[in-house]
C-alpha cells in the first residue's frame, strides 16, 4: 500500500467516524428544530438565537483561543512521542481553562443587566442573562476537554461525545421547552454546554495515563505563556466571528423584524447542520495530521490536496440536492411559516461550495501558528459579511443575509490560498480545480433553474445522482478498498468514464 493510498484510507475513515455521527446529529437536529419551530415560532428561535450569541461571544472571549492552540500543542507533543511535553501541556490547559471559565461566568453575571439591555433591548431579561454565565463556564471547560481528545486523535470518542451530547441535549432541552414553554428558553441554551462538559470528563478521564516527571510549577507557567501568546490573536478571530454574528442578528432583528430574524436564523441553521460532517471531519483528524507535518512542505501540500478533494467529493452531491429541494427542506423541517429562508439558503449553500474549498487552506494558518495572519483573515471576512447586512438590509431585505454569507467566502477563498501558497508553496491538483469548478457551476446552474421555473428539484436529483455515482468510484479508487464495495467502485468508475475523466 503507497504512502498516498494509506492517507486517502485515514481520510475516509476519518469522514466516515464524523461523518457517520454528524449524520445522526441532522437527524437528531432535525427533530429538535421541528418541535421547537411548532412550540416557539420564528420569533421564539430568533430570541434562542440571541441568549446563544451572547453566551457564544463571552464564551470566545473567556477562552482567550486556548482551545484551538491547545488541540495544535497536544497534536505536537503527541506526534513528537515526547510524553513529558504532553504531561505539561495537559495540566496547563486544565488548570488555565478552569480559571478562565470561573472569571468568564464571573463578568457575564456582573454585567448582566447591561447586556440585557444593549443586545436583548430590555433589562427585563438581566436575570436570563445571569443564568447564561453558567453556560458560559461550561462552554470554557468543554472547549479545552475536546481540545484534548481532538489533540489525542481519538476519533471514535469525539463521535461519541457529538452523538450522546446531542441526544441528551434534545431529549432534555425540548421537555424544558414542552413543559414551561418560552420560559425555559435560558435553559434550553445552556444545557447543551452542560451536557457537554460531563461527558468531555467522562472521556478525558478514559484517556492513557501518562507516565513522565512531574510537571514543575515554571514549566506549566511557560506553557501558559506559549498558549496565551498563540491564542489571544485566535480568541480575537472566535471574538469576532461571536460578535459579528450577534451584529448581524441584531441588525436583522432591529431592521426587518424578529419573524425575519426567525427566516435568518432557520437557513443559518441548516447550511451549518448539512455541510457539518465534512468540516467536522477535517477537524477531527487533518488539522492534527497537518500540525505534525506542516514543516514539510511537500507532505503538507499533498496532505491539504487529498483533504480537499475528499471534501469536494463527499459534499458535491449534498450541495447540489439541496439547492433543488431547499423548499421541501425549509417545510419539513420547519412549517410552511419558514417559507422566506428559502432564498437566504440558497445564497448560502453556493457559499458553502467555497466554504468547503477554503477551510483545508485555513487549516494551514491553525497548524502554522500564525495567529495574527488568522485573525486579520477571519476578521476581513466577517466585516465584509456583517456590513453588507448592516448597510443592505433596508434596500434588499432578506435574502442579503445569504449574499453576504457568499460574498465572504468568494473573499476569503483566494486569501487563504495566497497564504498557504506562501507558507507552504501550495498549488491546487488539477482534479481539485476540475472538482471545485464543477461543483459550483453545477450549484448555480440548479440555482437559477429552481428561482425561475418548476424544474429545478428533478434537474438537482439528476445531478446529484450522477455525481454521487462519480464520487463512490473515485473514492473507491483512490483508496484501492477491494471486495464487494471495490467492485460496485469499479462499475461505477465504468459508467463515468465517458465524461472523459483523467484521474491524477
């Protein structure tokens, strides 16, 4: 087996894990959106999206990024073998993040009448704020348990802790929602973070025993050091991205309406929810693999081609299908009331094609550790989304909220590539462009079908049925997987040849 097969093979089981688990998590997802949409409203989801912005925005702020820098130094020690290393870093996140999470629900719960009175418009809702800031602490605790695991590269118990979480989550959440109605809504939003944190204990708990000296009080105080330094410029980019997000709903809500905020919410949801097993995955495992490999420029190249064309494939047909039945999928999983998220969705799934091309490239920057060049990319992005909003809401409505969500990844696509080109002399494969062109093209095309006449739903299924057929064989071949899945491959690579395709 060659050293590129072996990689296709991690990344397939990889997506397969996360992909497997954010599969059953829509599921899920889907029955809590429906029963809340009937119990709540557009206007009930547009308040649960606010209590989740505030507590989303403190809790960025509280974790001053280590989450994200912690995965990449337990990631390096992991890969470098050195146990000792690893041993320092652990309890440097443990004690840091228990700290920050203390001081972070400490701030939300002192200034909790201000914040209910700037971003919730009335100080009526000061109390439902203060109960926030326990969602807040949980949410600092969570982020560094799951910076462990991801660092670990234990695949099967990230799944475990998304699917368990998001079960307990609904069963919980919609009988607090069933039972008190919109007066439970501070609850239902931070028993999620709740939830998470106890199983995050239960799963780092289980993780191998690490047999090294003990950690002397100056190395875990450098190890502060090092992850406060790499982490401010990332919780400055997840502040950001928090308070934009909070920006654009509250501009939503102010100019066209909570109901609308409601719309804005519903598409923001799915486009996350649908495209979610991918990204999940490349978080999982690549950013990890990438962090121990991003000294070696070739081996990082290959490593973010692979990822990207694994991504492109697996999300081609869901991209495609989507667009034709956004309708049917609004109603289904929401009621006939959602019906004006349908144009907003449909902006944001051509964002998500580049959403999907740039994230690999992002990557780059996270296992770089170049905090401040991640933090002015992100921040551009998001700017540039937020004042399109801000500024168009009253000329174009709604549907700007889709456009602006296009519109910052169109930005940030060439961006990151132009970084990663620099650091690492990184160039696209050709079956990468093909794929990446292909997708959006066939996207739009679907796009302008379903806007313009009835036969959008039937031309998007025949698209997405050809393209999966493509995708089975192409990922069948390019991992040589034998047996019988190797010749449905082989039968389906059969049937595309006539598209003239070249394989690199």
């Amino acid at each position: 087996m060659t050293e590129q097969v072996a990689s296709y093979r991690r990344i397939l089981r990889t997506s397969s894990i996360i992909g497997g688990a954010s599969t059953i998590n829509i599921i899920i997802g889907v029955l809590r959106i429906k029963v809340l949409a009937i119990l709540l409203g557009p206007a009930g989801l547009g308040l649960v999206s606010l209590f989740t912005g505030v507590m989303g925005t403190a809790s960025a702020v509280a974790s001053l990024g280590i989450g994200t820098v912690g995965t990449r130094q337990v990631a390096e020690a992991n890969a470098q073998d050195n146990a000792h290393a690893l041993a320092v870093t652990r309890r440097a996140m443990f004690w840091g993040m228990l700290l920050l999470a203390i001081a972070g629900a400490s701030v939300v719960w002192s200034f909790r009448e201000v914040l209910a009175a700037r971003i919730l418009g009335s100080r009526e809702y000061s109390m439902t704020v203060g109960w926030l800031a326990l969602g807040v602490a949980f949410s600092v605790v969570g982020a560094s348990q799951g910076a462990l695991i991801q660092g670990m590269r234990r695949i099967g118990d990230l799944a475990r802790l998304s699917v368990y979480g998001s079960i307990l989550n609904t069963v919980l959440g919609i009988a607090l929602i069933w039972r008190w109605g919109s007066a439970a809504l501070w609850a239902y939003v931070i028993i999620g973070p709740a939830i998470s944190f106890l199983l995050g204990y239960f799963y780092v708990s289980r993780l191998p025993k690490i047999h090294s000296d003990s950690a002397a009080f100056q190395e875990i105080t450098e190890q502060w050091r090092i992850l406060i330094r790499l982490g401010v410029p990332f919780v400055g980019a997840g502040l950001m991205q928090s308070l934009v997000s909070l920006w654009i709903r509250v501009s939503v809500d102010h100019t066209l309406g909570v109901d609308a905020l409601g719309h804005f919410q519903a598409a923001w949801t799915i486009s996350m929810q649908y495209v979610g097993f991918v990204l999940a995955a490349m978080g999982a495992d690549y950013y990890p693999r990438l962090t121990g490999v991003i000294g070696d420029r070739i081996a990082a190249s290959r490593l973010v081609n692979e990822q990207t064309e694994v991504a492109l494939l697996l999300s081609a047909p869901i991209f495609i299908a989507m667009m034709g039945l956004a309708p049917w999928v609004i109603e289904m999983l929401y009621t006939p009331a959602f019906a004006a998220a349908t144009v907003v969705l449909r902006w944001q799934i051509l964002g998500d094609v580049l959403k999907v091309a740039s994230w690999p490239l992002g990557f780059v920057i996270l296992a770089a550790g170049a905090g401040k060049t991640f933090f002015w990319t992100e921040t551009s992005c998001l700017m540039l989304m937020g004042t399109l909003i801000a500024v168009f809401a009253p000329i174009v409505g709604l549907q700007i909220t889709g456009i602006g969500f296009l519109a910052c990844y169109a930005f940030l696509l060439p961006v990151v590539y132009v970084l990663a080109r620099r650091r690492i002399q990184f160039v696209w494969s050709s079956m990468v462009v093909r794929l990446l062109t292909l997708t959006f093209g066939l996207t739009a095309m679907v796009a302008l079908v379903s806007t313009y006449t009835r036969w959008g739903a039937l031309l998007a299924m025949v698209f997405a049925t050809a393209l999966s057929i493509y995708t089975f064989g192409r990922l069948t071949d390019m991992s040589d997987i034998g047996g019988l899945a190797g010749r449905i491959g082989s039968l389906a690579r059969k049937m595309t040849q006539k598209s003239g395709e070249k394989h690199d």
